[in-house]
C-alpha cells in the first residue's frame, strides 16, 4: 500500500526521471509472482511491493502521468529497484510482510507495536509440571495456550488457575531444593508437589483438568468438580468439600471475568479497522476454547486517502509475519489478499485456516463488538492526542518557545557516587510518550571526576546532537526527515532536570556544535524537593516559577518524573548486571558450560584464580587448552 507522507506537489521533471528509472529496471523484472522494493537515492527502502506478476506491476509505475499524489511521490523519489521472485503469491505476501517489518519503508502501510504476546506453558518435561507464563520462541517441551492479548490478562487468569488446580509455578531449582511447603501452599495456590505433600498421581491427576480446562472443556471440568464436592459433603468431609468449592469459585472467577464468551466459536482472531480523521485503529480480539482471552488495539501508520480495507489488508500480513494463526479469522471488511492469505497461513499451520467476512449469526455479532471497541479506541486517542497538543501549546508558551512544540526531549542522569553512570533520554509529542524514540546512553568520559553531573550532562547531550549532525548531514538536509506519522527527529525542545548549573551546561554544548532552531529548559526541585515549588531556567527569561494550578507544571512534572523513572530504571538494570558478573566472562572460549563446570569445581571465581593448572585441568569439561586460558588470565591480570 503505497502511501504520501509529504503531501507537497511533485515536479513534473522529478516524475518524469523516476518513470525513467523505473522503465530501465523493467526488463529485469520477474514475469511471476515475486517482491520489489523502490529505493532512493541515499539507499533508503522508499516502498516494499508484492505481485503475481512483478513485471506488469511494475509497468504501471513507469507511466509520467495518470497517478495518484502519493504514489506519483514515489516514483519521483525512486531512483534504484530490487527484485526478488518466489515460487507462488503466498510464498510473496510473506515475503513482503517480513520486508516491511524488517525495513519499515515509509510509503507502505506499518503496523507498530509489534511486541510478542504471552502465553501460558504447561511445561512437559518434568514429572511435577510447572505452569508459567512464555513470550517468544515455543522451544521448551509442553502445551502453550494462548495467545493472550496482555500480561495483565495472562496474570490474572494463572492466579486464577493456581487457586482451581493447585499447581506449582516455581522453577525447576526451587523445587528440587525445597525441604518443606513454601508460602503458595500455606495459602492454598500450590499442592506443594516438591515435598511429596500430595502424591505424583494426584498431581497427575491435577495437570490433566487444568490441560483440560485450558483445552475447551471447562464446563466439563466444573461439573466433575461440582460432582465431587457433593460426594464430598455427603460423606461428611466437609474441608475437602470447602476446598473443592474454592476451585470451582476461581474457575468461574475465569469465565467470569472475560467478558464476552462465545457459545459457536470455538477458536478464531477477530479484526475489526476503524477510521476517524484520517487516523485508523484496528482491534484485535482472541478467542480460544470458547473463550475471550482479551483484545489488543493497534494504530498502524497509514495515509488518510487509504480505504479501510486496504489497511486492514496490509496489517494481517504484517501481523502474522511471525504469529501462529487460528483455524479462524473474521473481519469486518473484505480484503483483497484473503485467500493467497488463508493460503499461506494454512501452509504455515498444517491445517486449513479460513479468513472470511460473516454476514451473520454469533460470528457477525462477534465482529460488530469488535469494531465497536476499535471505533471507541480511536476516538479515545484523538482525544488524547488533543489533549495533549493543548499541553504542548501551554508548555511552549510557559517557556518562550517561539511555536508550540511538536517535539520534547527531556533528559536526565543517574548513578550512585558516579558509579554506573546512565542517562536518559525520553521523548514526547502530540501521541503523548514516544517510547520507541526513548535512548540511553552508558557515560564513560574518562575525564569526568565521579559525581560530576553537569560534566554527565554535556557527554549526553554531546553524543546525542553531535549524531544527529552528522544524520543530517548525510541526508544533505538541515532538519531531519519526517519518522512515524510526521514525527520529527529534531527536538524543537530540550527538557533538562537541573538547575543553572546543567542549563549551562546544556547551552555550552548547544554552542559548541551550533546547534540551532532548539530551545534549552532546566527544571530546578522546588523548595524541600516539593512539586509545585519549580524554578525554570530559560533563555528568554529570569529564572521563574509557574502557578501551582498552571496545567503546563502538572505537565512538566509528568515529563520530568517519566524522565527520572527511565533513568533510574536504566541504571539499576545496569547495576545488577555488574553485580551478577563474573571475570570468566571475559575469557575468550569460555562458555555458560564451562564457566558452570568451573564454578561447581572451585566455588567462586576467586577460588578459580587462586587454583594451580594442574587443579584447572582436572575439571570435568576442561580441556588443557582451555585450562591454559583461565590461569594465563588470572595471572596475566595479576601481573
């Protein structure tokens, strides 16, 4: 899907070269089905396309007129083509997907927020089986369920779980070290398998209803519950019939507690596309075993004069790039890929998987809801993003900046006596925090006295405009290009959390690389660190304070408590990483095998580098050679 990200007319002389460039790569092009890829004079991928035939695709690009405004924009930004063939469309469109998510070229339709989903692992090799939550690569042996659209909602159902089947959700160490119940059995969420407090085959017994509940049979699983908790009281054993009781509650506490639950569909992915001022939203809802397990709402990069359809069309292939699909996908529009996409899904799958549009029953009813919740996400955001430019205006004005602001960079630096040094960059715009512009940087100036935050602060802001210098000047270019939605890679203003000493700081390095067109605030702790007490330092005025009241202070603190929270996020994430380190680390050929090896020998590292190489090659797993590069090491550094 071809898209205009610039909007301004293009020369008829610039349109006529790229025809020109485009008919001279078109007797190279495939006669079948294959992808190209439009790319510009700088090297960067323009558009990514698939075609059952590349050749005649390519042939309608290389008329000088006729086209569209976006899509005369490319062909006047083209100035190289690359093809690829495939053996069939399907093996294309997945080629494409994957182009598209790997290159990101700013004419096709991009999907964001491409995060794995969790799902729930009923590990298998182990003769008491954990359950667990799992993202990515489904390597370890057992039965994963899912996906479920959310952390939060993969939560919420294992605590659920834990409560109606008693199992263990400890690793596989912590179980075989156990010598008594831990905390999850005295408050009933464990069965407390790893001190034999219940016996193998009742806990067999317990894996297989909770498989069972997970695999579609949850009413099943309830009424032989409920069944025994009769017999139970019938019996007199009034305990185990409270406890049986209990599971049943959190088992409906599941059901309960997933909204709309469907009675026909047993597994399907529900898309549903909304548009509203030129912005698109598509919701995704998961059902399986006859249950909603939660909706996820994405908002994919498209251009306004795109149908819905055709959104939607490029989002599929993008979102099951790397995604296991349902026997069942409902939409709320018709695509024009769907069957070379049921095509290529089914191949991936092993099994028939269907993409359709239905007119009606509980499957139409099923997408309705979904589009209702796609339509109410959008206007949600545009309200939002509303919102927030009226921030953003009141911000500009607080602080003298000649426009409202369309960028913000905040910056802030953590570490403790200088130890471990990070700072941080965070990123906002009218989309509110744009977290995948966040940066971090690892302050290493070896001049800096420890402690030395304005030195901290000029390394920072230093290595983050000096590279952006350098980016434009390659682009031959004094602002930087548009990124996602026409979001600008200069600032227009920089944010720092200080006082006169960091605003310093930060105007002495804006001098000295030349930076121009950004305006510098420091934001100084109130009185007593109290928020609301604020001194800000600017360019254009004498340090002052805003109106408690002032809605650009809240805002600025919300900027400013981001900042800080990233930063110090980033520094002990750093900090335990250092803790956790070992000097076998650094060895070349010293592997995780090894270095376990060594370890489980010797004890600790230090033990290792007092050892005798005589001691060394006595190690299960280490050879002579091997042997040889620990001792040189320690005593090397020693030396």
């Amino acid at each position: 899907m071809e898209l205009d990200l610039g909007g301004e007319d293009v020369a008829p002389g610039s349109l006529r070269r790229g025809a020109a460039v485009i008919r001279s790569h078109w007797r190279q092009a495939p006669l079948g089905p294959g992808v190209y890829r439009m790319i510009a004079d700088d090297g960067e991928v323009l558009y990514v396309g698939k075609a059952k035939s590349v050749r005649k695709r390519v042939a309608s690009y290389t008329r000088p007129v006729g086209h569209t405004g976006r899509i005369a924009r490319m062909i006047a930004l083209t100035a190289s083509m690359v093809f690829v063939s495939t053996e069939t469309e399907t093996e294309a469109l997945l080629l494409e997907a994957n182009y598209i998510k790997q290159m990101k070229p700013r004419f096709n339709v991009l999907m964001r927020d491409d995060k794995s989903f969790p799902y729930i692992l009923l590990a298998g090799d182990h003769p008491s089986p954990q359950i667990l939550k799992h993202r990515g690569a489904r390597t370890r042996k057992g039965d994963y369920f899912g996906p479920f659209a959310s952390v939060w909602a993969v939560n919420r159902t294992m605590n659920a779980l834990e409560r109606a089947f008693l199992l263990r959700s400890c690793a596989d160490s912590y179980f075989e070290n156990r010598t008594r119940p831990c905390l999850l059995h005295q408050i009933k969420r464990c069965s407390a398998p790893c001190t034999g407090e219940i016996s193998p085959e009742s806990y067999a017994r317990l894996v297989a209803e909770a498989r069972g509940f997970l695999s579609g049979r949850s009413r099943a699983i309830r009424d032989e519950l409920a069944a025994e908790m009769g017999r139970a009281s019938d019996a007199l054993e009034f305990e185990r019939a409270a406890r049986l009781r209990d599971r049943i509650a959190a088992l409906s506490a599941i059901q309960g507690a997933q909204g709309v639950n469907p009675r026909t569909v047993e597994e399907a992915d529900v898309f549903a596309v909304a548009e509203e001022a030129g912005q698109f939203c598509v919701e995704v809802f998961f059902f399986r075993t006859y249950q909603n397990w939660g909706n996820r709402a994405y908002f994919p990069r498209a251009d306004r004069s795109l149908s819905s359809s055709e959104v939607l069309d490029a989002f599929l292939a993008q979102f099951y790039a790397d995604k296991p699909a349902p026997r069942l996908v409902l939409v709320n529009e018709e695509v024009e890929n769907a069957a070379v996409l049921a095509e290529a899904l089914s191949a991936r799958a092993g099994r028939r998987t269907e993409v359709s549009r239905p007119q009606r029953g509980e499957k139409r009813e099923l997408v309705e809801h979904a589009a209702q919740n796609a339509r109410e996400a959008l206007s949600r955001r545009l309200s939002e993003s509303s919102s927030q430019e009226q921030l953003l205006a009141a911000l500009g004005a607080a602080l003298g900046v000649e426009h409202p602001p369309r960028r913000v960079e905040i910056y802030d630096n953590s570490h403790i006596m200088g130890t471990n040094a990070v700072g941080a960059m965070v990123v906002a715009g009218a989309g509110g925090f744009m977290k995948a512009h966040y940066r971090t940087f690892n302050i290493k100036g070896d001049e800096l006295t420890p402690g030395d935050d304005y030195g901290m602060m000029r390394e920072v802001l230093r290595r983050r405009f000096s590279r952006l210098a350098r980016e434009e000047a390659a682009r031959g270019r004094e602002a930087g290009p548009a990124l996602e939605d026409g979001f600008p890679q200069r600032p227009d203003l920089v944010l720092i959390d200080g006082g006169q000493g960091q605003f310093d700081a930060a105007r002495a390095v804006f001098s000295e690389l030349g930076v121009e067109g950004v305006s510098v605030a420091s934001i100084a702790k109130g009185v007593d660190r109290n928020a609301g007490r604020e001194t800000f330092f600017t360019e254009t005025k004498p340090p002052f304070r805003l109106s408690p009241r002032d809605p650009a202070l809240y805002f600025v603190q919300r900027l400013r408590d981001e900042a800080h929270r990233f930063a110090i996020g980033t520094h002990r994430a750093r900090r335990r990483k250092e803790f956790t380190r070992s000097p076998l680390d650094e060895i070349a050929g010293i592997g995780p095998a090894r270095k376990r090896a060594l370890l489980h020998a010797f004890g600790t590292a230090k033990a290792i580098s007092r050892a005798a190489l005589a001691d060394l090659e006595k190690v299960d797993g280490v050879n002579a050679a091997t042997a040889r590069l620990v001792y040189d090491f320690f005593h090397e550094k020693g030396a």
